[in-house]
DNA sequence: TCTTGTCGTGTTATCATACAACCCTGATTG
DNA sequence: CAATCAGGGTTGTATGATAACACGACAAGA
C-alpha cells in the first residue's frame, strides 16, 4: 500500500500537518477503519520529520477518536461513530454551502430552545437576557462588544432551558457560523439593522418572559429570519420548516455582512 | 524503583492524564483565559514525567482549542468560545441528569431532522432508510447490528435533509446517548419491545415518504417518547416542546434499558 | 499430535539530551 | 535618544536509547 504522503511544507505546526495529513488519508477513504498505520519510523521517514513529531500528531488524533493504537502492536484507524469529539475543519467552513448548511442548523436548535426556555426560564435567565441587550444597546452595531452581548443573549436564553448541552452546542455551532461569516469576508452594517436587530432580540425577550413557548419560538424564527437576510442569505428556508420541498437549491454565493446575530 | 506510579495514576497513556489534568485546572478556573501555563519543563517535573508527554499533551489541548502556544514564549490559555471542538467528557457522561439532558438535546434535533427529511429527501434517501429498516427486522431485538441499523435508520433520515451538519451532529449525540445508557449498565428487553418500535420507525418512514413534515415530525416525536419511556425516562419532556414548566426536575435515577433508538 | 515455555523481532511508550528558532529584556553603543 | 546587539528563557525539532508489550517461530516435553 502506497499511501500518497506528500512531504509537508513548513507551517505552524509539523505535527498540525502531519496530522492533517494522515486525517485526509482517512477521511478520503485511503485507510479504512480497522487499517494498521505505517510504524512511527516509517511515518517519520515518509514525511521527513521526526518521530517526536509523528508521535505528537498521533496523540492529537487519538484523542479525536479517529485512530487507537496499542503498545507493541501499532496504531489502527478506528470506527467512524467512535469520534469522541465533534469539529467541523476551518478548509469546509470557508465554503458558501457550509455556511447556509451551519445557519440552517443554528436556527433549528435556536428556534426549539427559546420555546423550551420560555417554559422553563428563572429569574436569574431573564436577568442575564437583559443585561445581555443593555450591552448590545451601548455598544456599535457590529463591533466586538456588539457580537460578544449578542452571543451573551443568545446564551442566556439557551441556559434558561436548564440543559447545559444547549448551550454548549449552540455557543459551538453560532461561533462556526460567525467564523464561516468572517471566512466571507466583506461586511456592511447600518444603524437601521441596529435598531432591527435591538427589536427583534426585545420580542424574544418578552415571550419568554411573558412564558409564551410558542411566541418565543416565533419571535425567535423571525430574528433569524432577519439575520439570514442580513447576511444574504435567503430568509425564509433558514427556519425549522421550509415552506417549499426545495430540493438540492444549496450553493448559494451571496454571503455578505458580518452580524448575524 | 518505581516511585514513579505515586506521582500519576496508571493509565491508559501518560500523555492522556497530562492532558485531562491541564484541562481540568482550565475547567474550574484555575487556570483562566490569557493565563501562561508553566513551561514544559516545569510541566515535565512537577508531573514526573519527560518532557516529551508534556509536548504530546499540549499538541492535544492546542488542537482542541483549549490551549495556544508560541515558540520562545509559552503556552497560554484560550478564550473558552475558540475551541474548535465539541467534546463530552466521560466522566459527566455517567450520571443520570446528563443522560436526561442528552436525550433531550436529542429529541429536538430529530423531530425538526424528520420534518426537514419530509421537505427534501430523495429516492436514495428513501431506499437508504428501508434498508436500514430490513436490516432491523431480520436483527434480534438489542443486538448489535439491530442497534447498528436503528442508528444507520436516523442517519438515513437526517442525510435526507441535504445537509451534511445534521447527520454529523445527530449521529454525535446520540452516540453520546448511547454510552450513558451502557454506562447505566443494566437493561431489559422483549420481543414487544422490538414489535413496537419497528411499528414507530415505519410511520416515520411513510410520513417522510409522502413528504409530510408535520406527520413526520409527529411521527418521531412518539417515536422519541416510546423510546424514552422503553429507557426509563418520563416520556413526554423528550419531546421539542414540554407540557409543563416542570423547572428543575432533573437527576431521576431511572436509566433502565439499552435500545434506546 | 498437542501443549507449553522460551526467545527473538518488531512496535509503541517513555526518557534523556542536544540544538535550532524565536521572543523578550536590558545593556551597549553610535 | 535611538538603534543594535548579546544573553537568557521558551518552544520546536531531531536523535538515540531503554522499557513494555505483542506476536510468531521454534524447540522441548507429554
């Protein structure tokens, strides 16, 4: 088996390429789950560092789950489903499809979290949403503090569903998505999306506030529906329920603007 | 002489515990974002072990995000929303709240997954699902292809919403449901078991078929209940929207059962 | 023939040391 | 005062050696 290893080009890392490098190997189905990688030695000598750094890239993929390896019998690649981690590489978030795909899964998780939060929310939930859009209110559309007060709302009102993974999960796929958005680089902001975005954050608010599931959902759905719009991208598909079996009408170019939120 | 098991505890590999203790002192604040870790070397020593476990650890934590470092200044901590990766830990894996809550999570990514699926899915998509189906049917109840084709059966589904993020992160959680109710330990099973669920996948299946999405979201959200019900769970909170405001109702002991899809 | 114990080889895990690349600081020097 | 340079400290990489472990080969014994 002669497994395409190119050397690596100087970079950050060595063990960062090596690794990668081995990870494109699988993912590319070149070594299959079960495979027996070549020995450390080898692996040195093909990509022309030392084996202190394959041993390093090894660790790093191990630790991802993607491969297992035993003492005096050599690594393996292990089964897809045993990833013990989740990562989405920055290569695929740079693409237009990615983007549309992370936002579409943000505003599903968004949209069933403010209706849980609204159900289950305490006093201290509504407190940090509130303190959270004081800060949006200071600070200037799009700046750090802007997007760090939204990210802060939108957190709140995933922990007010009193389940941590909400907002872990969440906090992970939004930052994807603000990467992804960053990724695209242009941006164009305007006190009238400020103020929209202020109002469409304040609903929200007020159905979980008020209790209202279905209100918060709705108001949750519109936001995101703005923000998808903000963006470029097409509003109404951004919700949990499309209204029209558009099939495969991915690959959308136009990503522009930078506040999502 | 080996002193040296005092200073660690034995485990799998040396560079593993580094890195979990590193993470650990990051988890509970000890260490805080911006914070300078010590340097390899002092690392090396107060854990006693060579430098070289040290660097396998750190090029652990720095590919989680956790962690970045720069050639002649040091490591230091990252903001807690860089991390690249999404991970569950093992260890809160096991108690019960956590399962709960994952399950939860699972819940409302699979009914909004279904009515997706309905909108969207293709021939492909269809014949995938039925498969995966045959393969339930011939697989004795619990068994591990009946798990594997109940896992390939929900995969097939949120493959059939276009949108690669979706399986990616259903087929993550519910693994991670999967081990919490392994990790849970006993289970119970029976031929109605089998019958019933079949039944739950089926409608889910034609509702999707005939591209309804709210039959299909419908259809999963019984599905979900059955599920939770045949584990153990309360079975009307897994579902996306809960009857009651039932604040702080976490931590119930009873996780019994394993087929849980 | 079958079992069992030993040994040798190959591999990973760990250790130890050395050097290169780089950052930071402070003294030197023009 | 500014620019430069030397030195120490830290990470990045290379190299060699040793320990722990897996596995097959092979011979001795029943």
């Amino acid at each position: 088996m002669t497994l395409k290893l190119d050397k690596v080009n100087r970079g950050p890392h060595l063990s960062t390429l090596v690794a990668s490098s081995i990870s494109r190997e699988i993912a590319q189905g070149r070594l299959k789950p079960g495979d027996q990688l070549p020995t450390e030695q080898a692996l040195a000598t093909t990509f022309g560092v030392s084996r202190n750094v394959v041993r390093e890239a090894i660790a790093r993929l191990r630790s991802e789950g993607r491969i297992w390896s035993q003492q005096g019998r050599g690594a393996f690649v292990a089964d897809a489903t045993n990833a013990t981690v989740l990562t989405i590489d920055y290569e695929t978030l740079q693409r237009a499809d990615s983007f549309r795909n992370l936002f579409e899964l943000r505003g599903m998780l968004e949209v069933q979290i403010a209706a849980l939060a609204a159900a289950r929310r305490s006093d201290a939930d509504i407190a940090a949403m509130e303190e959270a859009l004081d800060g949006m209110r200071t600070a200037p559309y799009g700046s750090v503090a802007w997007l760090k007060n939204d990210l802060g709302f939108h957190r709140a009102v995933a922990e007010a569903t009193q389940n941590p993974y909400m907002g872990q999960f969440l906090v992970f796929v939004s930052e994807r998505v603000r990467e992804s958005i960053l990724a695209a680089g242009n941006q164009q902001k305007s006190d009238d999306m400020a103020r929209t975005t202020l109002g469409e954050h304040e609903r929200i608010l007020a159905a979980i506030k008020a209790g209202d599931a279905k209100g918060a959902s709705a108001a949750m759905t519109r936001h995101l529906a703005g923000a998808a719009s903000r963006v470029g991208l097409p509003g109404g598909e951004a919700s949990a329920k499309p209204a029209s079996p558009a099939r495969h009408s991915r690959l959308r170019k136009a990503v522009r603007g930078q506040a999502a939120g």
